[in-house]
DNA sequence: CTCCGTGCAAATTCTTTGCAACGCA
DNA sequence: TGCGTTGCAAAGAATTTGCACGGAG
C-alpha cells in the first residue's frame, strides 16, 4: 500500500522539488506529531534529534515549500509563532480548532461545520471562498471537569 | 451624548489605567480607521502625524493594553505582522473576516453567523466557547469584476 | 513623595537571506 | 557540468524590555 510518505512524494516531484532525506525526516515529525500544532522550532528540535546535521534554516525552508504546496497549512494562534498543521489528504477545507484559554491545548475539528455559512458568505458578500480559518476560544472539556468535579464524561469522542 | 472615547476612558479608569494623551491619541486614529485593520506600526506612523513625540514602545504598549481590555482584538492574517481592530460596543463576540486573495482587501461581517454552529460545538465537543475567530480567505467582489466585465452589482451592502 | 506612564535605545525573538559547498542527473 | 538543496552565519523585521525621567495626585 501507498503510504503517506510516498504520496508526498510524488506531489513534490509533480512540482520537480525532491523528497531529500531533510525534507523527508521534517515531515515524518509532522506526521508523528500530527495533533500537535508544532512551531518551527519546535520542528526543528525534533527533526534534530535523528539527524542533528540538519540546519534550522532548512527546517523553515521545507515548511515553507510544504505550505506552498497545501501539503501543511500555517497557522497562527496569537502567540508570535507560527505553527505548522498537515493537511487532511484530500481536505478542500483547513480543520477548525479549539483553543483552550486555560491550559492552552489546542484540539482539532475535522468536520465541516461552515457548508451553510459559506453558502450565506457567497450569496450575500458576492465572496468566492477558498479558504476558512475558524478558531475557537474557551475552555476544554478537561478543565472544565477541574473547575466543577461533579462534571464528567461526555466529550472526546471526536477526535 | 457620551462618546465613543468617554467609554473608553471609563473603561479604563474601571481597572485604573489612565486615558493618557498618548493613549487618547492612539485610541482616536483606531476610530477614524476603523475598517483598515491596521498594524502597530501603522498606526504609530498615524498617531506620529498628530503627536510627533510619541515612541514606538508605547503604541505597543497601549495596543496591548487595549487588546487586554478588549477593547481592541489583536488579529493576525499570517502576514507576519499583528493588526488591530477595535471591537463593536457591546459585542461579545469578535467580528469575521473576509481576506482576498488577489488584492489583499480585508472585509468585514459584522453579523454573528455562528450561533448554530457554536452550539453544536458546545454540544458535541463539550467547550465552552468564550470568543472565535472567522476568517474567509477567497475572491473578492472588486476582483471578481475584474475577472468578468459582465457581472457587476450586488454585495457591499452589508458592511 | 510616590506611581504610573513615557521615550529612547538596547535586547530578544522569530524568520529570511547570502553564499560557498555538496550531490545527484 | 548544472541546478536544486543545504548549513552556517549574518541580516532583517516585529516586538519587548530596562531604565531614568516627568507629571499628576
């Protein structure tokens, strides 16, 4: 079967950009870390660990090729950093988040939740969408049962 | 009446902040430039205009000051560069956006078009929703009639 | 007198760029 | 050989911080 790697690889070459060993070892991190929203740096501390060679410029070049391409997409939650999230394969769409005001976790949506909203977007603004990004901000189930320790279950089925 | 700016001067003696001239100033050119999602810089050269003493630092300083007070959010359209927008009176929730990708217009929907999908979410993943960011990256209306002389009218009747 | 707020300059942080060297076609 | 890619160091851009001064209560 066809892995993940191996599809990426062939989006790159359809571009003629290659997979070399220090794109690929920056994207197995991000495949590993998928639901993490690593910063640059953060990438880089990780690819490092098995190929300590690799510069951190490199590290910042490929994320940048791989956003190009809508490989990964680069979001920005506030803090001066940007994070690095990949793509759904075959998403038209970008995932939402929600970002926990609390502890800071920020859990991933996958479902479309804006088909109608577009819809009313397109119709009423004459606005031709490509592209959402929708972040909420709050407080995640985890907290809350902290804040109120009657409060349990429920949640954390989606993900 | 009371305006706009005595609002904001009791909201920040409210947490004893002062509406100092430095802050009056800043405050005044986020009103007259509502719409243009300006950033820091943009608006120190604004504020510069009227009040040429006026340091940098302290642009920073009361934007964020104002952003923690909510009386301006704090944007970020990943440019590298944060932009800030003063908030309806009395609106709980922050406003969306409408980026184009041609000409880099940012537009405005003030309306809350998320009331079902919060729901759902609240439901669902069991959050507590405190504010969200919308933004819609797409085509504009203006680009759109350049692409295609024929279609005209319609849209910018909302902002 | 005491603080809060300010200007300026220096420091930090994140990211990009210049350039010589490398490696595969 | 030729060109895309890389590492390192330097440059750059945005933002923050340290500090002494100034003004209102």
């Amino acid at each position: 079967m066809e892995s993940r790697i191996d599809r990426i690889k062939k989006h790159l070459h359809s571009q003629s950009y290659k997979l070399t060993p220090q794109r690929e070892a920056t994207v197995r991190v991000l495949l590993e870390n998928e639901e993490d929203h690593l910063s640059a740096e953060d990438v880089y501390l990780l690819v490092k660990e098995k190929s300590p060679e690799i510069g951190l410029a490199t590290v910042y070049r490929t994320l940048e090729l791989l956003a190009e391409l809508k490989i990964v997409d680069k979001i920005n939650f506030g803090d001066g950093v940007s994070r690095f999230d990949l793509r759904q394969e075959g998403a038209a769409h970008f995932h939402h988040h929600l970002v926990c005001i609390e502890c800071g976790a920020v859990d991933e949506i996958q479902e479309d939740l804006l088909g109608d909203v577009e819809k009313v977007v397109e119709n009423d603004w004459n606005f031709k969408i490509k592209d959402h990004r929708l972040t909420f901000h709050g407080i995640c189930y985890r907290c809350q049962k902290q804040e109120d320790p009657e409060q349990q279950e429920q949640a954390a089925n989606h993900s």
